[in-house]
C-alpha cells in the first residue's frame, strides 16, 4: 500500500480545507486507515480514522470534533479530511496512514500504524 497526501496549504481562522490521501496497493479491505498530525515540538497526534471495511464515516480526536469529518470514498481510492472552522492550533504537517487488520477496535495511536504518507503542511493565520 502506497499512500499520498494532497490538500495542505495556507488558511485563515475559519476557512475549510480537505485533505485527500490517494491510497494505492490496498490488496483487501481489512485496513485501519486514519490521519495524524504533528505540530512543530509536539507529538503526532491522533485526528481521525476508520476502518475501511465498513467504509462508514470515521471518529474523530475530540479536539477537532464538530469540526472535522473523515471519509472513505473508495471509488477514488481516497480517504479525505474535511476540516471547517480552521484555528491556529489546528497548524500541522497532516499525515496519512494504514495498518492491515481486521481488528474491530480502531487503531488511534502512530505507534500503531506501519504505512505512512510524507505529509500534507497546514498553516492557520489568525
């Protein structure tokens, strides 16, 4: 499995963005896919993930609950983070990743995930 992000880019306070993971390679649908970031300093953080058999909408970390969405549309092979209401600590490289399982709890921390994308920059001026 291949994964590239796509999306990332300036933004004020407020602005929506959507950032895609164009994810290739995938052999079956038994894959935890989700969405980390990581601030300059900071630890990569958990922001929304699913589970790609069931290609239903995902959870999200509760710092960006109500505001982000995550989604799966494999037609396009993509998953995408829809993001409304940008602040500024929502600034991060974003980044993609997926694990093969079939495991029924979702995967939320990095230490957890083994496919990695190279990451999507988010910058939020306020």
């Amino acid at each position: 499995v291949q994964l590239r992000e796509s999306g990332g880019g300036p933004a004020q306070t407020g602005d929506s963005l959507t950032l895609s993971c164009l994810f290739s390679g995938r052999p079956d649908p038994y894959y935890h896919m989700a969405w980390f970031r990581q601030a300059q300093g900071k630890n990569r953080e958990f922001v929304g993930g699913l589970k790609a058999w069931l290609n239903t909408n995902g959870i999200v970390a509760d710092a960006v609950k109500g505001r982000f969405t995550i989604s799966l549309d494999d037609a396009k092979g993509t998953l995408d983070l829809q993001m409304t209401d940008l602040k500024p600590e929502d600034a991060a490289v974003y980044y993609c990743a997926a694990r093969s399982s079939a495991y029924n709890n979702l995967y939320t921390a990095a230490t957890n995930y083994f496919i990695w994308g190279q990451g999507t920059q988010v910058a939020v001026s306020s």
